[in-house]
C-alpha cells in the first residue's frame, strides 16, 4: 500500500510484520531471531515494549537488524531547550474553571523551531518515573529536524497533526503523516520529523501502557476503527556517515538529554515484530450512532484507548466527532449537559464544533477538568431546541476530537499563562441561557 512520494506501508493493527529493504534482500535471518552471524553483517537488536512476561497477546516486541547497533553513542547530557516541555505539574495553583485557548502561535520569521524546541506542555498528570499518567502537548514549528532523532523513555506518544504534514523517518521506515491523520510512535523509537513550513499538532503521551483498539463488544466484529486501516512503514535504511555528529534526543524521566554519535541511527536493514509506528487516516472511521431517540455517549467516538487496571476505565481515550448523520427524533441532538468523573481535553482540526461554533477554533483547544459542568453554549441549544428533527448532516468538513482521561489534569503555566492564548470569557457563552421552566406545563 502506497500513498503519495511513494511511502510504502503494511496494513494492520498490531500484526506480527516483517520487512526487509529491497535493497538488501534476504536480510531477514530465516528461523530464528539472533543468529551468531547475520546476513550483510548486520547487528541483531531487539526492542521490548512490554515484559517479557506479559501474557503472549499482549507482548508488545519486534528485533531490527541493522549496520550498527544503537548502544554506540557519546555519554548523555542535559539539554536545555524546550523550556516549556515539563512534567511539574504543581507549578500552578489549581483550576476548577472551563478553559478553552485560542488558536496556539506557530513560530514565524526568523524565529527558527524545529519540532523538539517546539514542544509546549498544556496539561498532565501522574509521575513518568512510576510509569502512571498523561501529559498533553502542542507542537509549534517551523524547520526540520537537521541531524538529529529523538525517542521517548517515558511513554508513547500520539500524533494529531492539526496543520502541516509531518515526514518522520523513524528506524523502523518512513511515513508521512497529513492533518486529519493520527500516528502513534511507541516509547523508545527513535525519530525524525521534517515539516514544509509553519506546522502546528497535538500530542497525547500515555506513560503506563500502550493504546489498543476498544472493544466492540455487541457492536459485533467490525466498526469504528478498523485494524486493517492502519498503516506501519516498510524496513528502510541509510547507510550515512556523520563526522560532525548526529544529536541523539531523548525525554527521560520528564527531562531533555542529548548524546553523540557519528552516524545515522536510521540503519535498520530489516526488521520483524510487533511493537513499531503506525499511522491511520481519520475518514475511514466507521461511524456508529443513534438512529431513533438520544444521543449517544461520546465512548462510541474512540479510536484508541489506553486502558488502566481497572475494567472499563482508561488512562486515555482517544474520540473523534466526524462527519455522520442526524436522524433521531423527539431529541436534543447536540451533546448533552455534563459533569464527567473524567477529564476532557478537546481540539479542533479543522471547521466548527457543533456544540460551540463561534470560539473554538483549529489550532486551539478546550479542556473541561473533573465534575467541571459543560455543554452546548445558548445559541447552540436554542436551535436545537426549537429546530425541525428531519435527516441533517453533521460536521462535515469539521474534524473535533477529544483526549479523554480519568486523571484530573492541572494546566502548566505555560498553558495558563505564558502562551497568552487562554481565552478568559469563555464562561460567557453559557449566560444567556434562559430559565424555561413552566410549573403550568400540563402532557399533551
């Protein structure tokens, strides 16, 4: 499967894939995965996501064979850009209000940012170091990544690019990732990321464990996010001598380290496994909703889930709210009036939210903490509250979406602050809502 530029991917959710470059083949050892000697000369090297004690669908691994194993490098050293990537999560005093910024500021002029300078944390919770939590970021660049990867010791992390497509050579292959796509890069793959100009995303980042697709339970064997639609690159290599070396980036305990070495780390010949990034286009969610009275709870919008260890609980929900059919009848269509025992962290890619169209615009976000109420603002529910209930098409060319936790977030100070972009009158949306209540309301 290609798309554009000629990126070649495998398709599947969490298959056990193999993948040589064509340039080398028959570099994949036959029969077993540490040979004394493997074919071109290479290193045999294994990645573990998981223990490897987990139970066996769940071990999450693959084995790369490649020119030089990754373990040569210079010593590592603190790295002191991206000031406002951070893990402190008590630098503010705590925050009950609605929030909602206004679009993020993407780097312009001379003011050069590549991808790791660019990232800015809104809001987190929980301990890298315990492996338990979430921390949010946007990404704010403008430059690519020149000689240098970055992997990420902490957690995964997922990718929604909101403007600007993403090139990322990583070492398990190339892909390309657009703006109303998702990528997922797991802990500890080293990457690359090179950008055609302003380019602006969102970043979920799950220490505990790795995102799986949700049960479908009565749903049945097939809905919402489909495994065959995602996508994981093919084995590619380079082969490249770096004299003035290539800065090995890594986030480590919620800090910034750097080491040296004097070659591409993008050496992988072939590999084979689980555990490598993939990528999956958001207009191929299969949408399922309601067709007769109410409206569904937003669960039935996820696309990935990150669960905790209690049933039916997630550290993180990823949910889209895509373009679909409206067809209930006798109901308030909009989403609902709610207190959640969940955070909700919302973006917008692109169009106009239904429930909040003047505010909420691409680029910003939205973030309604723990037992926060929240709800359609008053132009939204008095259309839809006086409105014809015939057949309308919702969303279309809007693409909203939601980082759900069961966390209760605190907002950086940079997100509350420094980024001068939280939007302080959001609360007035919801005041003009009028009191309807009848006391001589009789049936019908």
């Amino acid at each position: 499967m290609t798309s554009k530029e000629e990126f070649k991917y495998l398709s599947g959710f969490g298959n056990e894939f193999a993948t040589e470059d064509p340039r080398c083949p028959g570099a994949l050892p036959v029969g077993q995965n540490n040979p004394q000697k493997c074919p071109y000369g290479l290193y045999a090297e294994q990645l573990s996501g998981t223990a490897f004690t987990v139970p066996r669908h769940e071990n999450k691994r693959s084995w790369l064979y490649r020119i030089r194993p990754s373990v040569i490098h210079k010593p590592f050293v603190p790295l002191n850009v991206a000031q406002y990537f951070t893990h402190n999560w008590n630098e503010n005093e705590p925050n009950p209000n609605q929030m909602r910024w206004k679009p993020y500021d993407i780097p312009s002029g001379d003011n050069v940012v590549d991808f790791v300078q660019g990232l800015h944390t809104v809001c987190g919770a929980g301990d890298p170091k315990a492996r338990n939590g979430i921390a949010i970021h946007v990404y704010l660049c403008n430059t690519s990544m020149i000689n240098s990867c970055f992997y990420n010791s902490d957690g995964n992390f997922l990718f929604v690019p909101q403007q600007g497509r993403l090139k990322i050579t990583s070492e398990f292959g190339k892909l390309t990732v657009d703006p109303n796509e998702i990528c997922v890069i797991q802990q500890g793959i080293r990457f690359s990321i090179e950008v055609e100009g302003p380019t602006r995303g969102y970043i979920l980042e799950v220490f505990d464990a790795h995102f799986q697709l949700p049960y479908l339970g009565p749903i049945g064997a097939n809905g919402l996010a489909n495994p065959r639609d995602f996508l994981t690159p093919v084995a590619w290599f380079e082969d490249r001598d770096v004299p003035e070396g290539f800065r090995v980036v890594t986030k480590f305990q919620g800090k910034l380290f750097e080491a040296k070495q004097l070659h591409s780390p993008f050496d992988v010949v072939a590999w084979h496994g689980n555990y490598a990034p993939y990528k999956y286009n958001l207009e191929y969610f299969m949408v399922i909703n309601a067709t007769q009275f109410d409206h569904a709870d937003p669960s039935i919008f996820t696309v990935l889930t990150c669960p905790s260890n209690k049933p039916g609980v997630a550290i993180a929900d990823f949910v889209i709210f895509p373009p679909r059919w409206a067809v209930q009848d006798h109901t308030f269509r909009p989403p609902y009036y709610h207190r959640n025992c969940m955070s909700e962290f919302m973006g917008l890619i692109k169009g106009n939210y239904e429930a909040k169209e003047d505010g909420f615009a691409p680029g910003g976000a939205s973030l309604h903490s723990i037992m926060t109420p929240h709800g359609p603002d008053y132009k939204c529910f008095e259309g839809a509250s006086n409105g014809e209930l015939k057949p309308v098409r919702v969303a279309d060319g809007t693409q909203a979406f939601m980082f759900e936790t069961s966390l209760s977030l605190a907002v950086t100070k940079w997100g509350e602050e420094t980024c001068q972009k939280l939007d302080h009158t959001y609360y007035e949306c919801w005041q003009p809502l009028k009191k309807h209540f009848n006391p001589n309301w009789k049936p019908e």
